[in-house]
C-alpha cells in the first residue's frame, strides 16, 4: 500500500482530492487529506473509504514530522512560503514531496540530496507554473526537433470569471487565493526584448502591459509576471530574443487596478490601528493628495489621463464614496482593500471561473523562408464554485503527474518541473480527456 498525504484542502485541492480518490483502489493507495479545518477536509473526502481527514497544524514540528514519517508520497496545497519545513522533512526521511508552486531557493538548496536519497521534489505542476510548461514544451521540443530556432517567445495566463457570469465591470471575481491577488506583481518584472533585458518596477506594471487576443473570447489586458528570464535555460531556448510570460485581466482592469498601487492600497508593509472607526470613503480620501472639490473629483483629478467612464464604472462599483464602514478592527492597506474586494469580487452560487492561456512563436525553420509563427491558446470554463477552472487547472496535473510517477511512468529525481518529455507527454494527453485542450494557429 502507498499511503500519500495532502496538507491543506483549500480551493485549489479539490479536483486533486477527487482524482486520486478515484484511482487510489485500483492502485492500492492510501490518501490523507490534512487541514487546520479537520471539517473542511473531511467535505472533500465526501466519505469515501480511501480517504482519511486529520487535523494538521504546520507549525507544530513534532506532529508535522511524525505524520510526514508515516507516509510516502506528501503533496503540499500549503502557501509557496510554507514548503520549505515540508520539504526539509521529506528529503530527511526519503519521502517524495509534490506541489503546484514555484521552485523556491529553499527548495533548488536540497536538490543535490533529494538526489542521492533517490527523492523526487516535483514543483511547479499546476496551472501557470505547470500545464504552460508543458503545453510550451511540447511545441518547443516540435520546432527543435526539425531544426528550427525560436526567436520570440510569449506565454500568458489569467484566471478570471466566464462570459456568463461576467456581470461586474472590473470582469475579475476570486477563484483563487485573494490575498495573492491584491499583492501580485509586487517587486520587479524581468523579461528579453528584441535581445535587451527589460525590467518593469511595481509602480509601472499595471500601466506597461500589451493586449492579448484569444479568439472566441475576445481580448485581455497582458501584464509581465516575475522572472521571465530565469526560464531561457529551463526552456533550452538558446536563440531566443524575446522572451515574456505574463498574466492576463479583462481589458481595462489593469488601468484600474493602477490606481490603487499609485494610492498605496495595495501596500502590505503598514498597519492601519482603528480601522474599523473608518469608512472606505475616508480612507480614500486619506490616501489622496489635499485639493478641493469631491472625492470622485480629487480621485478624477490623480488618476489624470488614466480616469475614464470604464475606470469611474469601477470605482463607483466598489461603493468607494458610499461611506461603506471598513470591519477589519487594524490591518493593512492591502488586507482592507482585500476585504472589500471579498465582498464585491465574490463568486455567486451559480458563477462559473475562466481559465485562459496562451503562447505564441516565431520561429525559423530550415525547410522553410521567413519568419514562422504559431499561437497556441487554452479555454477552460468551471463548472460551479468547487469544481472550478482553476481548482481542475492546479489540481488535475499535479494529481495526474503524482499517478504517472508512482505508477512508474516516469523515474526521476530531485527538483523537477514537468519541461521533460516522460513527464508532460502522457500529462498532456490524459487533460484531453477532460477537455482541457489547446488549439494551435
């Protein structure tokens, strides 16, 4: 028997939970689901008999340890910032460890043991990072394979809400982590272009962004996404010139969501004590600068060329000058913004989420003049609030690598992405049958 423990049982765990529930009998498997809320993981369990809930704490080291002892494969749904203790726990005890996030540092330091235990540290095997590794690399491997160099290279991501359920002007409602969506972009964005290193502060992300068009669904506000550089090696894209992985808003959004990182709304550094003595109303006029005329004026006024009708229909949308009482006793900026957003950016009962990706290539080949190009783009819509886009997206790669790995489709170790053939090969091909499918042009 192969007994594997999943630590958290948030948004993103469900359809992962699901999927190895389904498989663990004809595979002889033992699941663990493990959350600080025992009744939360015992909802996903839906009481099938493969499964077990426990109560899990990740702080407490002795019981995080004798727990990750007592199994063989761990899977962490937990914050990126929470892996590392997870980690150091797996590698000692010769445990395999899988999650959707990105490599951290903590995790690149213990490839060299997890290697000689035999260990595999699978990392970034969810969404974006994870099925757009795969899917690129699959072309990437195509285009390599018959000679050819790829000289441009562009992949964007953005989970957001269906056409049908798009009833708010911001076009954005939480299918994942909010806190994770009021702090993005924080820090400096690092991309190629034309053969330059380019570097975009936080103070410009949200206004040096490029449209994005996805045929059927129209087109998205691009904004640049962390290190892009870091994956010219991890691609094996020797000749690129170009190269940009980035996030995508409904058109629009990123305009307003500027002016909040202009205002210091989405500053997670301060705490604001009292808050819950103000109204949004007055903390906004707190942030804007002295001036005369009303707050939607003075807002009008600092935002300057970037106010528009869109823009106003969003903020008047948020209840800003409504003098909306703020109910955080003390928090940050960005925790009382976030707040707010919980509140207005919520996915009703019938709602359904959008996941849409995209890459595009120019390429060279040999057996062909000029200049190629190639887009590929991906569609998924959610089917209600458990079973959404983004929890299939994160959780059914992760689950369906985890599956190929003990099953012995693949045999590696160490710190691994799914960019290797035996890894995103037989991936890709089981997400069709889930309808999770690219189209290339």
């Amino acid at each position: 028997m192969t007994k594997i423990l999943i630590i958290g049982a948030g948004r993103s765990a469900t359809s992962l939970i699901d999927y190895l529930l389904k498989h663990a009998p004809s595979n002889d498997w033992k699941i663990t689901v493990a959350d600080v809320d025992k009744r939360l993981a015992e909802e996903k369990l839906h009481g099938d008999s493969s499964g077990t809930a426990i109560s899990f704490d990740i702080t407490n080291e002795e019981k995080r340890r004798q727990v990750i002892l007592e199994h063989d494969l761990i899977i962490s749904m937990l914050p990126a910032t929470m892996h590392g203790s997870v980690a150091r726990d797996c590698v000692e005890f010769g445990k395999h460890m899988a999650t959707a996030s990105y490599v951290s540092a903590d995790m690149k330091a213990l490839d060299e043991e997890a290697k000689h235990k035999n260990v595999l540290l699978l990392n970034e095997c969810g969404l974006d990072p994870g099925i757009d590794h795969a899917s690129a690399m699959k072309i990437i491997d195509e285009i390599q394979k018959e000679g050819g160099e790829i000289i441009c290279f562009k992949s964007f991501c953005g989970g957001l809400v269906a056409p049908e359920s798009n009833d708010n002007p911001w076009g954005y409602k939480f299918s994942w982590n909010p806190r994770n969506v009021v702090l993005a972009g924080q820090g400096t964005a690092q991309y190629l272009e034309n053969g330059e290193i380019k570097f975009i502060p936080y103070n410009r992300l949200f206004s040096q962004i490029e449209t994005i068009e996805v045929e059927g669904y129209g087109k998205f506000d691009a904004y640049a996404n962390r290190d892009s550089i870091s994956y010219v090696d991890v691609y094996g894209l020797r000749s690129v010139k170009t190269m940009v992985r980035g996030t995508l808003r409904q058109q629009g959004y990123c305009k307003g969501w500027n002016q909040f990182v202009k205002l210091g709304l989405t500053d997670d550094t301060s705490k604001i004590t009292h808050a819950n003595e103000l109204t949004y109303t007055s903390l906004l006029n707190s942030f804007l600068p002295a001036g005369e005329g009303t707050l939607k004026e003075k807002f009008k006024k600092f935002a300057g060329s970037e106010w528009d009708t869109q823009t106003e229909t969003m903020m008047d949308y948020l209840e800003l000058y409504s003098g909306k009482k703020i109910t955080l006793k003390e928090g940050s900026p960005a925790q009382i913004l976030q707040a707010l957003l919980e509140e207005k950016w919520k996915l009703k009962e019938n709602d359904k989420d959008m996941i849409v990706m995209q890459h595009q290539f120019e390429y060279t080949l040999p057996s062909k003049p000029g200049i190629q190009k190639l887009s590929s783009s991906l569609a998924v819509i959610g089917k209600d609030q458990n079973y959404t886009a983004m929890a299939q997206t994160v959780g059914l790669p992760l689950a369906m690598t985890v599956k190929n790995f003990l099953t012995k489709k693949f045999k590696l170790s160490g710190v691994q992405i799914p960019v290797k053939k035996e890894i995103y090969e037989p991936l890709l091909k089981e997400l069709e049958e889930y309808k999770i499918i690219f189209i290339e042009k």
